[in-house]
C-alpha cells in the first residue's frame, strides 16, 4: 500500500523524511510549485505534470511513500540560494522533479510529461 503525504517547504519535507528514516519502504518525493489562492500550482509544467506522475503512482506503486512537497511561491523558488537547490542531498534545478530518495533515479520537468518514463522510476 502507497502512503500519500504532502508538505509545504523545506522544513518540513527534511522533518518528514527524518521520520521515515527508520522505514524500509521506498520513498518518492515530487517537488512541485506551491498552489495558489485557486488550488493550481504556479507551475504550469507542474500542473501538466501532476495527473502523469499520479495515474503510475496508482497503477505501478505497490508499497511506499510518496511525497508532494511545495516548493514555496515562484519568487522564493527562483532564488538561486533557496535550501532546495543548495542542500547537498537534493539539489533541485527545477520543477517538477520527481527522485527516489536515498537513490539516484531523477525526472525532471518535461521527461515527468512521459507516462512511460515515470513507470519505469517506479519501477526500479
């Protein structure tokens, strides 16, 4: 079984990530842009992205975490010093980006268009 949890900022994906260290379930962290006042993120590749990533969560997923994390608004993302592009472990360029944690399997912006592509992160 999959479980779905979603943060907002850097403090809280490493608060949540420190709470599933223990875990032996894989762990899937897609980074988004924060939702504005309507509900849709700032990020147009996100908001393409998302119905992708989710559909082969459902059908190729059979047991993990995954995670939505906000990266926070357009400005505070575009922040070339912001913590999730300069924190060691993650080193987000851009969104979305989908990883598993704890390994070296990325997908960035467009590839997260690709159905085939992201089945195959799961996959692995």
């Amino acid at each position: 079984m999959v479980e779905f949890k979603e943060v907002e900022g850097y403090d809280s994906l490493k608060s949540e990530l420190k709470s599933l260290e223990k875990s032996d379930k894989p762990v899937f962290v897609l980074f988004t842009g924060s939702k504005d006042s309507s509900g849709k993120s700032w990020c147009p590749d996100c908001v393409t992205a998302d119905p992708v990533v989710h559909a082969s969560v459902k059908e190729k997923l059979s047991e993990g975490v995954f995670i939505t994390c906000q990266v926070g608004p357009r400005d505070f993302w575009k922040n070339q010093s912001n913590p999730f592009r300069t924190d060691s472990k993650l080193k987000i360029t851009a969104v979305p980006t989908l990883i598993h944690w704890g390994q070296s399997n990325r997908l960035v912006e467009e590839q997260l268009f690709k159905r085939d592509m992201v089945d195959m992160l799961f996959e692995d």
